[in-house]
C-alpha cells in the first residue's frame, strides 16, 4: 500500500489543548499571556508619547522622519505575525511567545543605546523590536484558543485580551514621557527590556508545556513552514510599507519610492501564486469564506484609521495646545476605563447579537472619534470634544478585534482555526503602518512646508474618517449579507 499523503488539517488537529490546573493558575496564566497585547501596545506608545523630545535628541523635527519613529515598529508587528504564528505550531506556541519577550527586550535594550549613535539606527532597532510582539501575538492568542473550549468563557478571555491593548499603550505613554520629561527618554526602552524579560521568566513557569504536533517526518521544515511564500510576503509587505511611510519623507517624485511600491506589488502577486499552490500555504486563501473579504476590510479600514488618530491627537495635543508628554499621557488615561468597559460588554453582547452588528458599532465608533477631534477647536477646552473623543475610541477598538477574530473563526474550517487570529492581528499592526503612511502623505501636501501644522493634522485626521467611514460602508453591506443568508436559510426550512 501506498504511503498516506499528509494534509494540512492533519497537522493542525494533531495539537492538543493545554489545561490550567486550577483557579489562581488560569488567573496567572491569563494574566501573563495578556501581558503580549498589553506590552505590544506600550511599545508603540514608547516613540510616540515623547516623539519631541527623541527627535530633538537626534536633531530632527521634520514630521515624515519622526512618523517612521512608530511606522517602524507597526511594519514588522505586521509583517512577520504570520509566519511567527506558523513557527509556533511547528516549534510549540509556548517556546515562541517566551523566545518573542527575549528578542523584545533585547531590542528594547538596543534602542535605548541608539541615542550614541543616529536616528537611522533608532528606526532600525524598533523596527527590530516589532518582531518580538509580532511573535508574541499570535503565539499567545494561539494559546488562549487552544485552552478554552467555544463559548461565553473563551468570548470573555479574548475580550479581556483586547481589554489590554488601551492600557498597554497608555502604560506605554505614561512611563515613556515620566523618563522623558525627569531622566531621560532612553531609561523607557531599558526599563521595558527589563520587564519583557521578566515576563519572559513568567511565561516559562506559568504557561503549560505545549505538546508539539506529530508530523510526518518525510515532509521538509522548509514545505511546512513555506519559505518561498514566507519571504515573498515579507518582502512585499515591507517594500510597500516602506514606500509609502517614506514617501513623505523625501517626497514621492523620487524614483526609488514609487520603484520600491512598484517591486513590492511584483513580490505580494507572487506570494499570492506561491500560495495557491503551496502544500502548507501561510494563507490559504481556498480556505479563507467570502465573508472575509468584509471582517478583513472592517479591520483594515478601522485600525488604519485608529493609528492616524492616535499619533496626530498626540501632537496635537503637545504642539498645538501646549502640552507636555506627561500631561498628554494624562489625558489619555480614561481610554483604560473605557477599554475595559468595551471589552467587557463587547464579551456580554457577542452572545445576543450578531458579530456582524458588533463590527458595524466599532466602525461608527472609529468614525465618531475621528470627527470629534479633527473637528475640536484648538484652545477649547479637554473636556469637551477631546475627552469625548478618547472616551468613545477604545469602543471601536475594543470591539472590532474580538468581533472579527470571532467571525472569521465561525467562518472557516476546524483546521484553519489558528489562522483567524494571526490574520485579524496581521491587518490590525500592518493598517495602523500603512495608515500613518497615507496619513503622512496628506499632511506633507497641505500643511504649507510645516508652517501651518494644524491644517496638516486636519487634512491627516480627514483621512482617517475617509477610512473609517469606509469601514462603516464595508459593515454595512456586512450585515445585508448576513441578513439575507438568514432569510434565505429560513425561507428553505419553511419550505422544506
């Protein structure tokens, strides 16, 4: 008889479910892998908080550079959670979320040191620590998924999950603009390679032993891991990142921005053919239900808009009314309540109505907060329209990434059950990059050579509505779908 031939789901469903071994240890153990969501938005706030103050340590204040300060860290967040995700299957998700805390704090550590050296060092090196929450996702999501059965227990853990994500960055803010403002801003990144290494030691002691899955060992690491799709993605996906955060930067005349977009293209069409034919591809886009195209669009369209609101808002707030990064890091301290009170109701609610309605409300919230700010007088006062504003954008936020993770796990096949997770988290990091690079785009245009910084930041936030606003267009046409696969399903049990 011939030999079995080996299916992806086969490998996929070989994987066991790990156990906590009672209360205080669930506790722990959500506790810690949580820490991944809330560690990987600390480190985005890092740059932006105290944007300023590095970009004078460097001697820059030109807005393109001091973008690629975030931009770089996003891009690889972005780029390499795929392939993290896939690695930790093969390897064990537990090895890999603890390796990601030590590659995190190593590079934390580095950026840090970079304030010797230049700015193109410094954007090396968070576009290095990227990679560390970029293993750290999908690993810890992978975990969480894999430990709780379907239902209110495991819709609650993954909102408490996304819960992390406004306190992550606003603990982020907070630390960054104290060692900022009363040491000096490269304590931030030594102090977080500090902590990602003791959450490093955590995670070895407090997650259980992930069994690794049984492969046919005739089947090479390169085939399961899929290294010719693996680096054309990647290398797609950062050429097109780069080109359009750089754009700004040196303007888009030059030849070797639009020839890095273009060759960047050339690479993702052939990740996509490598996909189509691959035997364990990263995407298996034959797998992946119609309905994606609109969760991942939701996704894409909120989120890109969420980073432009963030980092604009941040400067805004310093730049334009005077604030100091401490002071701003205050003001933004409410999005932790507010985090937490969507991701608990969006946890409560996910089991009375569709996810496809949660979407639509997490888009109309992205939306709403765009327009609060970019339409607040410069002088009025924080708590009106501004306050409101961040009050209401962690419900886009908090709701959005439980919703779609959901959705497209109700979506797609058994086998495929990891990759919904590694994709919500891919659109999530990569859209809040390449938004800030559309984003920088238009304000370069109409900020007047950097002598009307307000117009520029309007013109920023006015397309991040336009983004938002299509994330509602695309929820919209979401629902009528769902709507009318619901009456047509009822029509035929009547029938039948």
């Amino acid at each position: 008889m011939g030999k079995k031939e080996s299916k992806p789901e086969d490998f996929e469903n070989s994987i066991e479910r790990y156990q906590p071994q009672s209360l205080p240890h669930e506790i722990a153990f959500v506790a810690v892998t949580c820490s991944a969501q809330l560690m990987a938005l600390a480190g985005l706030a890092q740059s932006i908080a105290p944007l300023r103050i590095i970009g004078e340590s460097f001697g820059t204040n030109n807005p393109g550079q001091l973008s690629w300060f975030a931009a770089a860290y996003s891009l690889t967040v972005g780029t390499f959670i795929l392939i993290a995700g896939r690695l930790g299957d093969l390897f064990g998700h537990k090895k890999f979320f603890v390796l990601g805390f030590l590659w995190y704090g190593l590079w934390s550590l580095l950026a840090g040191f970079s304030v010797y050296s230049n700015q193109i060092f410094f954007d090396i090196c968070r576009a290095f620590q990227g990679i560390g929450p970029a293993f750290l996702l999908p690993n810890a999501v992978a975990i969480l998924g894999r430990t709780y059965e379907p239902g209110k227990r495991k819709q609650m853990v993954f909102s408490l999950f996304g819960a992390a994500a406004p306190g992550g960055y606003v603990l982020g803010a907070v630390f960054s603009s104290l060692f900022a403002q009363l040491v000096w801003w490269p304590w931030a990144f030594w102090v977080m390679s500090i902590f990602c290494t003791l959450l490093a030691v955590a995670g070895y002691f407090i997650i259980p032993e992930t069994p690794l899955p049984k492969r046919d060992e005739s089947i090479s690491i390169w085939q399961l891991t899929d290294f010719a799709g693996s680096l054309t993605g990647v290398i797609g996906l950062v050429l097109c990142n780069f080109a359009w955060n750089e754009g700004p930067v040196v303007g888009w005349p030059k030849p070797y921005t639009y020839s890095l977009l273009i060759v960047g293209v050339f690479f993702l069409v052939a990740f996509a053919l490598i996909e189509s034919r691959a035997q364990f591809p990263l995407v298996p886009f034959s797998a992946l239900p119609k309905d994606a195209s609109f969760i991942l669009g939701c996704v894409a369209a909120g989120w890109s808009s969420f980073g432009i609101w963030i980092f604009y808002l941040w400067q805004f707030l310093e730049e334009t009314r005077g604030k100091s990064p401490l002071s701003t890091s205050a003001q933004f301290v409410p999005v932790t309540v507010s985090g937490f009170c969507a991701a608990i109701t969006t946890g409560y609610i996910l089991s009375h109505i569709s996810a496809s309605v949660v979407m639509l409300f997490s888009m109309t919230a992205f939306t709403v907060g765009g327009i609060l700010i970019a339409t607040a007088p410069s002088h009025q006062t924080y708590w009106a329209q501004t306050f409101i504003s961040i009050i209401v954008m962690p419900w886009g936020m908090d709701m959005s990434f439980p919703a779609a993770t959901i959705l497209l796990s109700n979506a797609m096949p058994q086998e495929h059950q990891g990759l919904a997770a590694s994709l919500v988290n891919t659109v999530v990091n990569y859209s809040i990059s390449i938004g800030l690079g559309f984003a920088g785009t238009i304000e370069s245009r109409v900020n007047g050579g950097g002598t009307n910084l307000l117009k520029g930041y309007r013109g920023a936030w006015y397309m991040g509505i336009g983004l938002s606003g299509m994330g509602i267009a695309i929820a919209i046409l979401y629902v009528m779908s769902i709507h009318q696969k619901s009456t047509r399903k009822s029509e035929k049990t009547r029938l039948a």
